[in-house]
DNA sequence: GCATTATGACGCT
DNA sequence: TAGCGTCAT
C-alpha cells in the first residue's frame, strides 16, 4: 500500500526523465541502419516469434504493441525489424541495456539530487539549481532561450500548434509570475538542457516532466511522447487530474484501483475529490486513505532519493509449458546458471561501487501434480550471501531443496519448476576504511 | 500448471 | 527478520 507523506512546506522543482523506448534506441545506436526503422526488440524468438519488450514510435504507428509477439508483430507490421536480446547461459542478458542506463544516470546526476527509479528511468530534484538559475539569471534576462524549452508543453495553456513557441516564451518569462511558476520555468530550461546533453552525449532521446512533485513529474512525463517535455503549473493540477482515469495514476493501475472504482464509484482521480478523508479511511485503512486524499489534490511529499545504483539484483527465467523442469537434475543446470551470472554482477558491482551483497535470496514458482487440489506456493528462502561462484551455487541449491521439500509437502514426488530466480539484496558500501586493509 | 519476460521497488506482518 | 503480496515496465 502506498504511504501517505506530507508535501514540504517549500516548493520544489521535480522532473521525472523517461528513456523513449529505450531498448530499441540502444539497439539503434549500436546499428544506426535501424534508425527510423520500425524496429521493436524481442526477448528469444522460438516461440511465437518472441516477446516485444520495446517497440518504436514508428512500429507503433501500425499498431504494434508490447504484449505482442513477435509472430504478431510482423503480420500488423510485415517491415518491422526484429532485434532479439543477447541471451546468456541459456538466458536473456540485459547488461548491455543496465549499462546504457548508467550512461544516462551520470549525465542527469549533474544538475541535483538524482534517483534511479528503473533502468530508464530517473527522478530529478533540481530545486537547487531552479532557485539559483532564477537569482541569477532568471528567464525572462536570457538573451536566447533553447529550441528545446520552447518546444514544451505548458498544461493550461492555450493550445495553439501555429504560435505555441509564442505562448510558451511568454509563460517562461513571465515577471507577473508567482514564486512557485517562475521555479517551473527555471525547471523547464534545466531539463531542456538535460535532454539535448543525454542525446549529444549518448545519441538517446527522453521525454520529460516537470512539476512539484513526483508524482505530477511522472504524469506529466509521460503525455507528450517521445522526445518532448511537459510542465504542470499548480494551476492546471485540479483540472489535469479532473479527467484522469483512475487507473492511470501511478499505484492505482491494479487491484486498489479497481476497487476504488467498484466500492466507490471512483472513475477519475478528480471524483475522490467527492470523498472525506475520514470515509477514504474507512475504506482503505488510514496511510491509503489520507494518501488517496492527497492525491486527489496532486498532494505528494516523497521525495527524490539520491540513489544512482539499483538495491538488488536479480537473475531469473522463466520455464513456461513444456519447458517446466520436471526433475533435480534438470533444474540443477539452469540453478547453476543463474548464480553464475548473478555472481558476476555482484562482483562487477562489488569493484566498480565499492559495494557487497549481504542476502542470497532463491524465488521459485511451480506445480505439482496431486490427488487432492492444493494450491500452497513455492515458499520464497533466503540466506547470508558468500561470495564466489561455487559458494553462490551451492548456497542456492540447499535453499531450492529445502523449499521444495516444503513445498512439496509429502503429497506428491511428480512436479514442475515453472520458474526460477536468484537474487542478491542488502547491498551496502563497503567501509573506505576497509578498502585498505 | 501453462506462453507478457525479466527485473526492480516497497509495504505488511 | 523472513517471507509474502502489490505495482510497474
């Protein structure tokens, strides 16, 4: 359940940066005769031609979408290029993607606090850096604004395509602005910035939003798509969030979302507006309920984490259908595999960030065939993480056999792995003393 | 049992 | 804490 967290008291400037289809831009540079190509990029591709994970803007134009395969992909889209994810071990490999991500991060870590939020994602607090660009050099001095910030979307604002740069010149140079909007447009020029350093740099393009806090950055982020950023003045909020389908608002695209709707009613963000706190609390509990009523005014005070390296990693596969590994010897490979490489990063982290990994933890999921319907899960087992390839190994199989003879529970010796997944948590910066000795 | 995979973050108990 | 569930992409 999401916590519901007071907005501080002073105003920020928070941007969410999102990577444009991120996997085929990076496929993309590395085969720049793709460029302008529909392309999408597939995980595997024996069965049903794979799975899309990224599409690009010119695929989805012929209405190629993410949950497709890849077989199905080629009949909306017969041009589309196909580019399959480097597999590993038998498993697809996403370090080349982990590492385009990093690129990115160093490049937006320059300007304020800055939070991986997933490998192409990040949040931003450039509070710092708005309220000094406006003490400094506030936007209405500057002699030249960039191409970029004028090409932003400034919600609330007329909606004229032939004179849009206009109005939007305007908005950033207002001297009747309040505090709060002068911030924003200090924030707007920041990220335009941003986005033309991460394309000259890295040859990725982004989208962007830019608001008052992280969840109205996140929104605005994603309505004008790709390659554009869009700005939430607190003016527009009531009206932006009046029309926002429920499900659309981060955190409320699942279950609570629809019971919201089926308990209540609820159909936009705006018609929660309709419920006391008190009642949203008597519906959901008192953190969800106060968090509902706050966000229903665009009310968010979570704040941007400085975290640029992921808190876990993890390793997995899955082994659908006739695939199922049905025997010890049989999942003792695939095991074997994934602490392989799970070993690896959390070496390759270990000498690049100066951090260790303190918990091994094995997930499985499965089934197994029985008299009686059961439906107890693989239970999920975790140990102190050692070390070493051999060590990893090993300390994950007694974790696997110990789960599945819980899982197993007696009832029955025939059964299935359906899917398998190692990971490595608690991960902590190793002391500088320690470094030393 | 089963084909939206592989990965992450985070809250609850 | 260990383990489970939810949410996101």
């Amino acid at each position: 359940m999401p916590v519901a967290r007071p907005e501080p008291l002073a105003s920020r400037v928070i941007a969410h940066v999102d990577m444009d289809c991120f996997y085929v831009q990076v496929e993309q540079r590395k085969r720049p005769e793709l460029k302008g190509v529909p392309t999408a990029v597939v995980q595997y591709n024996s069965w049903k031609g794979g799975a899309l994970i990224a599409v690009s803007y010119e695929a989805r134009k012929f209405g190629v979408q993410r949950s497709m395969r890849g077989d199905e992909a080629k009949k909306v889209c017969p041009d589309i290029q196909l580019v399959q994810v480097p597999v590993a071990r038998g498993k697809a490999d996403l370090n080349l993607y982990r590492d385009a991500g990093s690129e990115v991060v160093s490049l937006l870590a320059t300007k304020g606090r800055c939070e991986r939020a997933s490998i192409d994602e990040v949040y931003l607090d450039l509070t710092g850096a708005a309220e000094q660009m406006l003490s400094a050099t506030p936007p209405d001095t500057l002699e030249e604004i960039d191409e970029e910030a004028l090409k932003s979307h400034v919600l609330g604002l007329p909606n004229d395509p032939c004179s849009q740069g206009e109005y939007v010149k305007q908005w950033l140079c207002r001297s009747d602005a309040d505090h709060q909007d002068k911030l924003l447009a200090c924030g707007v020029i920041i990220v335009a910035q941003l986005r033309m350093d991460v394309l000259k740099k890295t040859s990725f393009t982004c989208s962007a939003g830019i608001a008052h806090n992280k969840m109205l950055a996140k929104l605005a982020s994603g309505m004008h798509k790709p390659a554009q950023q869009t700005v939430v003045p607190s003016s527009s909020v009531t009206e932006l969030l009046a029309s926002l389908p429920i499900n659309k608002m981060k955190q409320l695209g699942g279950k609570l979302g629809s019971s919201l709707q089926r308990d209540l009613g609820v159909t936009t963000v705006g018609n929660l507006l309709d419920f006391t706190e008190e009642k949203l609390q008597e519906y959901y509990g008192r953190n969800t309920g106060t968090w509902l009523w706050n966000i229903a005014r665009g009310i968010s005070g979570d704040e941007v984490e400085g975290r640029l390296l992921p808190k876990s990693h993890g390793c997995g596969k899955t082994f659908p259908g006739q695939q199922a590994l049905r025997t010890l010897t049989s999942v003792k490979p695939w095991l074997n595999g994934l602490c392989e490489e799970l070993s690896e990063r959390i070496q390759s982290d270990l000498e690049k960030n100066k951090r260790v990994a303190h918990t091994l933890i094995l997930h499985a999921e499965g089934f197994k065939v029985c008299e009686v319907p059961t439906n107890r899960k693989f239970p999920s087992k975790s140990c102190p993480l050692r070390y070493g390839t051999a060590k990893i190994q090993e300390d994950a199989w007694k974790l696997f056999e110990s789960g599945l003879r819980e899982f197993l529970d007696l009832q029955s010796n025939e059964w299935g792995i359906t899917s398998l997944t190692v990971s490595a948590s608690k991960i902590l910066p190793v002391p500088a003393v320690s470094l030393l000795i």
